[in-house]
C-alpha cells in the first residue's frame, strides 16, 4: 500500500567491510559465488502460488518470477509497462475523456511456459476470476469498479469502469491480485482454491516453476523465451528461513546472495557484513498496531488512544526501528497525496492513558490490575513468531501496558497460519485476534486507503482487520477515488487522516524503508518504494559493475 517517490528517494548503497577473500582470476567473481544460481532468502513461507487468491506480501514477491502483469512499478514508483506495450494516459488516448475506458495494447510476443499465447482472453479471465465470488480474494477493491472488459481483437483490451476511479492506472500489476493467469489452464474449475495449479504454477514470466519442497525451498529455471529476453542468471532458488537471526548467518556464510526486507532491528548489523552490498530506500510499507474494534474492550475508543497514549512512540522509532524509515500514525504516510504533516503521535503520556482507562470504567482492583464489573482487563497482541523487531516491540508493548493494570499476553503464528484465508480460518482475517503487529505493503502509489479501511470491506469481503465500520469514512474513501483532482483530494484524505487520529483503528509505528543486502558480485539490486524489490529479478546478473 505507499510513500517518496517523487524525486526524494535516499539511495544508500555500501560495499561493507573489506576483508581479503579469493577471487577467481577467471571468473572475477568470489569463491562462494555460483554465477548460474541465485539464492534469495525469504522469512515468511508461501502458502499459495496463485494470486487471484493470495493474502501474502511475499507470494506476491514470488510472482515477479512466475507471472507478468499489464503493468509493473519500477524503482521510482512509476508505473511501467508490463504485458502492455504502454501505461494508459490521456495523452496516448489509452484513457477516454470521461475517464471511464481504459484501453491496453498487448505485446504479441509473450507466452505461457507450456507455449500458449498470452492474449486479452487470460486478461478477462483474470478479471472474471477476482470477482468470483466462489473464489477466496483477499480484496476486490478497484476490480469491482470494473462493469465490463471486451477485446476488439486478441491484443487489445478495453477496461470499461462504473465511473471515474483515480487509481485506475494502476490496476492489474504484476504481483498484486491482477496479476495476469491463464485461462486455457484453470478455466474448467468452478473455483481456484484449491487447484494443483496452486502449488505447481505454469505463468509467463522470467522464470519457470519447477519445485516447492515445503518448510526448505522452491527452484526456478531461467524462461529461455521469455518475451523481455532471457534472464541473465540461470536459476533462482528461494530459500524460506523464518528466524532472521539465521538469515543474517546465511548472508555472513554467503550461504544466501539475497536478503531483503531486512528487519530495521538488524540494518545496522547487516550493513556491516564484509563483502556485501546493502541498499535501501524509502518505501510505501507501513508497520502497524491494528486493533479488532469489534471486540471488547477495543470497541471503546478511550480503551484505544489510551494505549497509544501509554507507550513511549519516540523509543520505539529510536531503539526498534533505528530511525530508520519515516513517520506518521495513519495510513497515509510521507510522500502520499493528501500527508498532513501536522498530525503527529500521541505523546507517551501514562496519566493520560489511565485517566482515559478509568474514564472507560476499567479501574484498577485490590491487585492493582484493572477490570470492570468483575471482569479483568486483558489483551492478547499477535504477530509472526520468529521476527524479531516484531518480537521486541511486543516486549515493550506489554511491559508498558502491564504498568497501566492490563494483562497482556503474547501469541505469535507462523506466516502461513495468520495470514491464512477467512475460508479457512486464519486469525486475522476471522477476527479472532486483538492487538496485531504486521506490515502492510501499498500496492500502488495512490492514496487509496479503500481495502485496508472502507466498512464494506471488512473480511471477508477485504482488508480492514480493525473491523473498523465509519459512515463517514466510507463517503470520503468513495469521494476521494472518483476524481482525479489533486485540489479535490487532498482536502478529503487530509480529513480521513484527522478521523484516523481520533478514532485509531489502526496506529502506524513505522513506514519501513525497503532494504536489501546482496552478495558483492550480484548486480542489478533496486528496491523500490512500492510492489515487490523482486520486481527486475530478470535483470540481475553476477559480475562486475558496468
């Protein structure tokens, strides 16, 4: 979901430590260097290769191996074209004067891994599949603005829309749930749950799917016809390594190439490894505290700022995160059209925060703990077990919420287990927990706070985790994406931030900056601030620099 991108972006690159190492004289390239075979390290595990059914940041990072999109997001946060041979605008006559039509020219070249054509018959067909009711999206926000998709002939695609829709661009990117899927493969089933597809994917992207050996790795080979050219590097293979503290052995052992979405907790330990590259920018990942507003004693607004009000933000930022990354508590961050810079976090205030608790009517009893009518005060924070910024920051949660006569306690899962469907009851998106910790990735570059925040798009029918139901915060959501005027927009999510604020659903604790550490002989990382840093994989190669 977004941040800096026009312009700012810090760029930090560093060759760390110097340490003498065998070089091949051949090759210029280290000892542990397989120039034929990337591996890149992952700390959360897939639980599906499918997009239209994904709820996972790192799925979709595995799909700009697998799959294309009509268009993708390079480093700068523009978007590119992809299996379009441009991005639709007003000036190329891809966007009607009304707004209401996009029209996509497709390549002629690119083709499924089994030789089928990719034609503007996958792209409907993807489009049909989001909005399946029979099929577990995670979110259809935006595809559901769609009324109607035709094809004038096999490589042009008409986008029809209901109205004006901001994001509109946008839509379909590689990785996201729009990602493109083939139709001659998948559309004899009724729904895409639970097909073999899911786990032996055939896309038409830089690489080939050839193995998933669960809890170890998945392998790819190079796509020899792939319509952007052949990768430079002949295998990928993604290790999953759900402790980040083993991940940080494997870059030190060179055991991994690639590390990315370092964990701010480890940036300054991970810079320092000899004979790597570290890399970062700012990015549109937001860490945050999300609060189940539908369950006691969290459906009380008092009980909710008075927990904002009852940790210390600034040591947070300063100790957890290492100021890295930017701030602001809503989900409208730094860079964003519409950021207001004058809303700040509350201060670390414990009076406050009890004078609001008691004002709630949870009071302390004879053991100091609070409770009300006889029922004690208790919270459970939940997050992904073996992430250790997220494991510290639950520490300092819980040590100063206990100070204010709270009981709280911890229950972290693995990856796959909180993220996993409503269908299927995963945690989060049934509701089931209270305090929850994860990070949240903007698809694009808009401000469109629509999935994460809208009433209508609690699970299962989106991402709003908070259970959070606002009349208001609905119109201004609606208002916001049905122009494209800057002047018009700006005054309403300055407005949806103000609410936010007040009401915290959600409360941001970072916008994370996208860091990667690489292997000194692999060239081509460029993390971007928005989508997936594996987006230019196809492009990377092991050698000198140019």
């Amino acid at each position: 979901m977004s941040v800096k991108l026009f312009g700012t972006l810090l760029l930090a690159a560093a060759l760390a430590g110097c340490t003498p190492v065998a070089v091949s004289s051949r090759t210029g390239l280290h000892s542990w260097t397989d120039p034929t075979t990337v591996r890149v390290g992952l700390w959360e595990e897939p639980h599906t290769l499918n997009p239209i059914v994904s709820s996972m940041s790192f799925e979709y990072d595995v799909y700009q191996l697998e799959f294309d999109g009509l268009i993708r997001y390079d480093d700068h946060a523009r978007a590119v074209p992809d299996l379009a041979r441009e991005v639709p605008s007003l000036a190329n006559g891809g966007i009607s004067r009304d707004g209401r039509t996009l029209t996509y020219h497709l390549v002629h070249n690119a083709r499924w891994h089994d030789g089928v054509p990719v034609t503007a018959a996958d792209v409907i067909y993807t489009w049909q599949q989001i909005m399946n009711p029979n099929n577990d999206v995670a979110s259809r926000s935006g595809y559901d603005r769609i009324v109607s998709i035709d094809a004038p002939d096999p490589y042009t695609v008409r986008v029809h829309l209901r109205g004006p829709y901001a994001p509109a661009v946008f839509l379909f990117p590689a990785g996201d749930v729009g990602t493109i899927i083939p139709r001659h493969l998948l559309a004899r089933y009724p729904n895409l749950n639970q097909t073999p597809f899911n786990a032996d994917p055939v896309g038409s992207g830089p690489y080939i799917f050839r193995s998933w050996s669960h809890g170890s790795a998945m392998r790819f080979d190079s796509n020899p016809h792939y319509f952007r050219g052949a990768p430079k590097i002949a295998h990928v293979v993604l290790r999953f390594i759900p402790d980040q503290n083993t991940m940080v052995n494997e870059i030190r052992s060179h055991d991994v190439d690639v590390y990315y979405r370092v964990s701010t907790t480890q940036a300054p330990v991970v810079r320092t490894i000899p004979n790597t590259r570290f890399v970062t920018v700012p990015s549109f990942d937001y860490e945050a505290l999300t609060f189940n507003t539908q369950r006691p004693p969290l459906d009380d607004a008092r009980v909710r700022l008075a927990l904002c009000y009852g940790y210390d933000q600034r040591r947070v930022f300063a100790t957890i995160y290492h100021s890295l990354g930017g701030q602001a508590p809503t989900q409208t961050g730094p860079g964003l059209l519409g950021f207001d810079p004058s809303i700040g976090y509350y201060p670390y205030d414990p009076r406050k925060a009890a004078a609001l608790l008691d004002a709630a009517g949870w009071r302390r009893g004879p053991s100091g703990m609070r409770e009300k009518n006889g029922t004690p005060l208790q919270l459970e924070i939940a997050s992904i077990a073996g992430d250790k910024l997220r494991e510290e920051l639950e520490v300092l949660l819980q040590n100063a919420w206990d100070a204010l006569g709270i009981d709280v306690s911890v229950k972290n899962y693995s990856a796959n287990l909180f993220f996993e469907p409503y269908q299927e009851g995963g945690p989060l998106y049934t509701g089931k927990t209270e305090v929850s910790i994860f990070t949240t990735s903007l698809q694009s570059p808009d401000p469109d706070i629509e999935a994460s925040l809208s009433p209508g798009q609690v699970p299962p029918n989106g991402q709003n985790f908070s259970r959070y139901r606002n009349a208001e915060v609905g119109r201004l959501i609606a208002a916001g994406l049905s122009t494209n005027d800057p002047a018009l927009r700006i005054p309403i999510y300055r407005r949806l931030q103000r609410i936010m604020i007040d009401e915290v659903p959600t409360y941001t604790t970072s916008w994370e900056p996208s860091t990667m550490v690489g292997n000194v002989d692999l060239q081509g990382l460029a993390p971007n601030p928005v989508g997936s840093e594996l987006w230019n994989i196809g492009d990377w190669r092991f050698g000198a620099p140019h």
